[in-house]
C-alpha cells in the first residue's frame, strides 16, 4: 500500500492532506514498524494521544452548546459517551478506516482490522492528523459530521444521563432508602400511549412525568426529582 491508496480516505473524510505523511503515520500501527523496521515513517501512538484531546475538546464544546442548562456531572457523562470506544471503533469502522491501516503480520493474523481497541486508536490519530495538518477548523468540520448520530443519540431519553441510578445513589446515602416508581395515569391508543408517573420518596410525592414508555417517564421523573434535591426543596418527610 502506498500513499496514493489512502486517497479513497481523503475523500470519505472530505478532506484533503497537505502533507500526506501524517495521513500515513495516523494509519501505521506500531507492530508494522516493529516488523518491517520502517525508518520512512513513525507508528501512531503519539497521534493517537493528541487526537484523544483533540475530540475531548470538539465534543466539549458541542455539548455545551447543545445542553447550555446541563449540569457538568452529566456533560461529563455524555462525553464519556460519545467518545467511548465503542463509539469511536463503530464509526472507524463505517469510514471503513481497518481497510487502511499499516499493520504487523502477527495483528494481520489475529484480524487487527476488526479489533474494536485498534480502530478506535487509529480514528483518534486520524483526527490528530487532519488537525496537524489544517487546524481546528477542519478537524472540527470533520469529527462533527461524522459524531453527529451519536451527538443526536444522547437526545433520546433512554440514551441520556442515567437519573435513575443517580437518583437511586443518592437516595440511599442521603435517606437510606429508595425512591418508588409509580404509573399513575396512562393515555392514548396502545400504539401511541402516553405514560405518567410518579416518584415518592420515603413515601412523599416528589415529580411526576410523562412519556411514551415506562422507561422514558422515569428517567424524566428521576431528573426532576434530582434538581429538587439539589435545590433542596421539597425536604422529604422523616
């Protein structure tokens, strides 16, 4: 492979190298240099660490300004979401990045192109790669095209902040008990119901909510209950 095969990559990434060595160092594995003893190029251990706080500060940003009233507890957990490896290695795997990648024969023979760990190490070099090479801006252009079903997952209720462990958490340490879910009104044909509930904690009615599951309700109720809390109102009975 040489360099010029990697233009099939510019063009899924809609973007051009100035400089297509960095291209090829984002997608040479360490056990390829190990192997072949390459001096023409470096592994892509050294992008993958700045490419890991390059996205860190692209989510960042985009979170925020997408969840301008989110607290930073839960920031923090919609980033670790949408950069977690699972993220990374699916979408390393739709702009089909294994088929590029540099690797030692011993990693050819263990299927290194599929290993979820490897892919999402390369997408982060990759994104090192074209911010060395252009800046933020085009980086940024192309990490929130490809990041955006998994930006717009975290605004479905199941894929949001889990309010209902934290709500559990924090119930248990502050009161020693559990919060109790309850659906007290359901509507609409069963094809389009609507489901509300309630919360009580020790035995006292702290939110309600609705949804179109049991599920979506109580983690819409679990929130409302938590900023309650946190605001210290109303004080659960003893």
């Amino acid at each position: 492979m040489s360099p010029s095969d990697l233009s099939a990559l510019q063009q899924r990434l809609a973007y051009t190298f100035q400089m297509t060595e960095r291209l090829r160092q984002a997608v040479t594995h360490k056990s390829y240099i190990n192997e072949t003893k390459d001096k023409t190029v470096e592994d892509n251990e050294r992008f993958e660490f700045l490419g890991d706080a390059v996205l860190d500060l692209i989510i960042s940003e985009a979170l925020v300004a997408r969840f301008p009233n989110a607290p930073e507890g839960d920031l923090s957990k919609m980033k670790s979401r949408v950069v977690s490896e699972g993220t990374l290695a699916r979408i390393a795997k739709e702009i089909d990045l294994g088929r590029y990648l540099y690797l030692g024969k011993g990693e050819e023979r263990t299927l290194g192109r599929e290993k979820s760990s490897l892919l999402a190490d390369a997408l982060e070099a990759l994104i090192a790669a074209v911010y060395l090479d252009g800046g933020l801006s085009p980086v940024r252009e192309v990490v929130m095209r490809e990041f955006e079903p998994a930006l717009q997952e975290l605004t479905r209720p199941e894929m949001t902040a889990d309010y209902k462990t934290e709500l559990q958490e924090r119930c248990q340490k502050e009161f020693e008990s559990l919060p109790l879910y309850q659906v007290i009104r359901e509507t609409g044909p069963d094809h389009q119901k609507l489901f509300e509930v309630e919360i009580r904690i020790q035995n006292t009615p702290y939110a309600t909510a609705t949804g179109r599951s049991k599920k979506e309700a109580e983690q819409r109720a679990a929130q409302i209950a938590l900023d309650k809390l946190r605001k210290g109102w109303p004080p659960p009975a003893d």
